[in-house]
C-alpha cells in the first residue's frame, strides 16, 4: 500500500534547476533499498523511511548548495554524481567527488549549522532527501528508526574525520 506523499515542501528552498520526482512511498523505498545506504535496515525500516522522504533530481551543472547556506536537508546519491568544493582565500578546491550510495550533508542535518562546502552537480542526479523537520518526526514517531540513522550518519562522519586527521597528520608529516 502506498503511503502519502512526504509534504516536506522543500520546493521554495531549492536550486530552481531542481525537480520533484513524484514518487510513492514504496518507490522510494525500492529506490532506498538498491542503495549501500540500506544495508543493516530490514524492510519495514526502509519503508517506514521512505515515508519522510522525497527523491529530486538535479542536471549536470546545478549547484546543490553553496558553502555557508542553511543546511536544510541531507542526500544520499541514489544517481549521477556530484563535486564538493571548499574556499579559501578565494580559490576553489575540489575536496571529493561524491557518488552513487553515498551522501551529504549529514553535519547540517545534525548541527543545525550551514553548509560547510560547496556541492556541484558534475553528472544528471538523483537525490534521496532527508530534512531536519523529517528526522525529528521520526525521532518522535518512531524512535528505534531514529536511533538506527543517528548511528549510521555518526559512522559516516566519524568515518570522515579519521581520513581528515590521518590526512592532516600527512601534511604535517611533511
């Protein structure tokens, strides 16, 4: 059976080159559940997520979010692939390329704080989009599910911040 549409209303926040896919329930769950990201989830926990979510697409091109904006959602990349790109003293440096199955925006989603790169659409994308409000209705509505995200999105950051500091240990090495 599928289940409303999300209502996230992300629309009016977006990159006007983004597009809602329009997509039930059980699409985005069959869409979350071809992904790496559902590993360690049983069905029912992908379909009760895909309640919460929207998928969008966005053309090669389109800057997702520029470093210092509100952190308004995270994404798992579910097609295409995008840039993330720092600043500093005016230069642009390119930090990583983020493909299918892996996601940003995961610190905003957490911290509340802005952007802390720059995301670029380097290939035609498909985004599986989780927002701040969705992630408090399914800490209140569904708590196990809660603590399941939160343990995964604090693995992929500590996982982020020990490359991070075995590359800065690198440098100094150096």
């Amino acid at each position: 059976m599928a289940l409303p549409s999300t209502g996230l209303n992300l629309t009016h926040n977006l990159p006007a080159a983004m597009r809602f896919i329009q997509s039930t329930s059980q699409e985005r769950a069959q869409a979350l559940d071809s992904s790496v990201w559902s590993k360690g989830l049983g069905w029912d926990d992908i379909e009760r997520l895909a309640t919460y979510a929207e998928l969008w697409f966005a053309p090669t091109g389109t800057v997702l979010c520029k470093e210092g904006d509100p952190g308004l959602y995270m994404a798992l990349v579910l097609a295409g692939e995008i840039q993330v790109k720092k600043e500093k003293g005016g230069v642009s440096q390119v930090l990583t390329t983020i493909g299918i199955g892996r996601t940003f925006g995961e610190m905003s989603l957490v911290d509340g704080q802005p952007r802390s790169a720059t995301i670029l659409v380097l290939k035609d994308t498909k985004l599986f989009i989780l927002t701040p409000a969705a992630l408090e209705r399914i800490s209140e509505e569904v708590p196990r599910l809660a603590l399941k995200l939160m343990r995964r999105i604090t693995h992929l950051i500590s996982q982020r911040l020990r490359q991070t500091s075995g590359r800065l240990a690198e440098v100094n090495d150096t």
